[in-house]
C-alpha cells in the first residue's frame, strides 16, 4: 500500500532537496524509486530534507560534514558520497576540508573506505573542474 504524502511536509522536504542537490539530481532519484518504493523517496524528501534540515543547531556546512563522515564509515555507499560531496561544495565547505575530512576517517573508517572516498571526491572534483590541470 502508497501512503500519499502529507502535501505541505512533502512539498518543502522536495524543495530543499532540489535547493541542494539540484532539481535535475532529485527528478531522477524519485524517478529511480517510483516502480519498486515510491514510499522511500517521500520519506527522504519528508524526513531528511524537511524534518532533519531543516532543524535548528547545526548549519549545512557542518550538516554535510556529518553527512560526509558517516558516508564514508559506512563504505559501499559511493551514489550518495559523490551527491553529498557535490552539496557540500555547493553550500560552501571548502574542497580541501573535504579531503581533510576523509584523511580523518582513515584512522576511524580504515583505509579502504578513505581511499574510496577520496576516489569519489576525484571524480567530483574532476567533473566541476576543480582539479590542477596539466600546466599546474
């Protein structure tokens, strides 16, 4: 059974989605769910984006901190680690905190995952040009 989404929760936990991971990013994660578990994605959009984002105590950078560590402890979960790398550079953490974040992790998460994560961040870098070029 689809529980129908309460509309208001619903509707600002899409915003916010959209205002950080981009309209285009959260049209194709719905979409991706709407065959096997449309349930989840309302819970995503309800829950994390609306409910957890949108309380007060911590700001989106140091949300997306958390958001990344976790990520990265919880290895096997490179889809949402690109994403969220992406919305924390968009919400201003630093690119060199990102690294920093995940040399951390090493001691906490193990190597492998540290080095995963630091694959993952390569290839978001790369891909919005972040990366020294050639003649650098």
């Amino acid at each position: 059974m689809t529980v129908p989404p309460h509309d208001d929760r619903y509707s600002a936990g899409l915003a916010r989605m959209r205002e950080l991971g981009g309209a285009e990013t959260t049209e194709a994660f719905l979409a991706s769910l709407e065959e096997t578990a449309p349930d989840l994605g309302r819970y995503v959009a309800e829950f994390v984006y609306e409910d957890l984002y949108r309380r007060d105590g911590l700001d989106l950078h140091a949300r997306q901190m958390a958001t990344l560590a976790t990520l990265v402890a919880l290895g096997g979960c490179e889809r949402q680690l690109s994403l969220h790398i992406g919305v924390a550079l968009d919400v201003g953490v630093p690119q060199r905190a990102v690294v920093e974040l995940f040399i951390h992790q090493s001691a906490y998460a193990g190597f492998p995952r540290a080095l995963n994560a630091v694959a993952v961040a390569r290839e978001v870098f790369a891909a919005r040009g972040l990366l020294p070029g050639p003649n650098a």
